[in-house]
C-alpha cells in the first residue's frame, strides 16, 4: 500500500495547482505492521518519495490568504528551476509501479487522487482507496482531521506548515495504530 500526501494551493484541481507529493509504503500484512510498529524503523528513501514543482503567478492569485498561513514557503514555488507538476506525477507514478502494489490510502485520497489525475494520462491505481477517516470512523464512530488523530494516537504534534511528506508519514502511522 502507498501512503499519498498532495500539498495544493486550494481545494479544487479544476483551478489551483499542485505544489507537492509525498509518499510512503505501508506494509499490507499485519505481521509486518507490527514489526514496524515494534521497531523504531525510519523509513529510507527507497520507501519515501517527496518532490515538489513551481507554480505560474496567475495560480498564486487564486490562492486565498489562509493558504499561506498552511503552506508558508508557497512563493518559493514560482521558481522556474523547479519541475513541472506533470514531471513530479510521472515520477511519482513510476516510484508506486516498482513497488508491486499500487493501493493508495491516504487522510482524504480521493482528494489526493483528484490531483494527481489531472497531470497524467496514466492511472494505475484504479478506484479503491484506503481512507484513513474512513477507518477512524468505522471504530471509534467519531469524526476526527490528522492533526486531532496523531495527537491522540500517536502523541505526535503535527507541524503548522503543512508538508506532504510528513502527513503521508503521519497517516501511515495511524493506519498502523488503528490496523494492530
């Protein structure tokens, strides 16, 4: 399974853009989640995946103010030094396909899959997704963001400034809380 993060500049891939990926693998078998779980493993990067891309100016103008408070390095986007959207999805997609398993699970994925289908003609990763929300719900019957529930099952803060990376990471660790 592949834990997926996007960092955006809105809601709606319609008309904002994508500013970052991140990604890493979540071990199917519970066997294996616990030996992950009983081990202080960190992740190499052969099992993360993080790259970001530019954005244009006109993207930024459609950016609400509160976005910048969630994502404060934002401008730095707007280097043209930085890689397309399209070359960060193509890279992501060929990082998942080596991986032999190609479920994407995330917070909200099919926000994350909303994305990310918007700069690729290819999609291996079909329908099916592992909502981590989803999950929380079917057990406790609560309603709770990643912030709330990293706090409360893992005691981790989550940072302010939002990085794809790190949430894929949070959000596979709760997975594995909730799962063993």
């Amino acid at each position: 399974m592949i834990v997926v993060d996007v960092e955006t500049t809105g809601l709606n891939p319609a008309i904002n853009a994508l500013l970052s990926i991140g990604a890493t693998v979540l071990h199917p078998r519970i066997d294996k989640l616990q030996q992950v779980k009983a081990t202080t493993l960190d992740h190499s990067d052969e099992l993360d995946f993080y790259r970001e891309c530019r954005v244009y100016r006109d993207d930024l103008e459609m950016v609400k103010p509160e976005v910048f408070s969630i994502n404060p390095n934002l401008r730095r986007h707007l280097n043209s030094e930085m890689p397309q959207p399209e070359q960060i999805v193509q890279e992501f997609i060929q990082w998942c396909v080596g991986k032999n398993d190609v479920l994407l699970a995330g917070e909200n994925p099919y926000f994350d899959a909303s994305f990310l289908k918007i700069y690729t003609d290819i999609w291996p990763f079909g329908y099916r997704y592992v909502d981590l929300h989803s999950i929380y719900w079917f057990i406790t019957k609560q309603s709770m963001g990643l912030t709330d529930m990293a706090k409360l099952l893992l005691n981790r803060e989550r940072g302010t400034a939002h990085n794809a990376l790190e949430d894929a990471k949070l959000v596979r660790d709760c997975l594995i809380e909730l799962l063993t």
